[in-house]
C-alpha cells in the first residue's frame, strides 16, 4: 500500500471517528432515569435478578 493510499485511509478513518463521537456526545444523558423501576411490577424480576446472582457467584467463586 503506498504512502498515498494510508494518507487517505487515515483521513477516512479520522471522518468516521469524528463522526462517531459527534454521534455519542450529544446522546442526553440520564436515560437510565427514564426506565428505572419500570420492572418492578415484572414477574420475571426476581427470578432476573436470582439467576443473575447465582451467575456471578459461579463466574468469580474467589470474590465471596
């Protein structure tokens, strides 16, 4: 690949992560605000959150 080619991958590659960061800047913030507690009322919760507990306990036996 010559010198020429890189140049221009790398002005490629400098647009899209511009482009990116533009995109991940101006998300709002605080969306986790707008679901929190939504599955209170879920069923599934508690057996969400058991699993998810036993899953961890098995995935770092050393951290309990």
């Amino acid at each position: 690949m010559s010198t020429q080619m890189l140049e221009q991958e790398i002005t490629a590659l400098k647009q899209r992560v511009e482009a990116i960061e533009k995109q991940v800047i101006n998300q709002p913030r605080g969306g986790w605000e707008a679901i929190a507690g939504k599955a209170r009322d879920d069923d599934l919760f508690e057996e969400a959150m058991k699993l998810g507990a036993e899953w961890r306990t098995r995935a770092n036996p050393e951290g309990r």
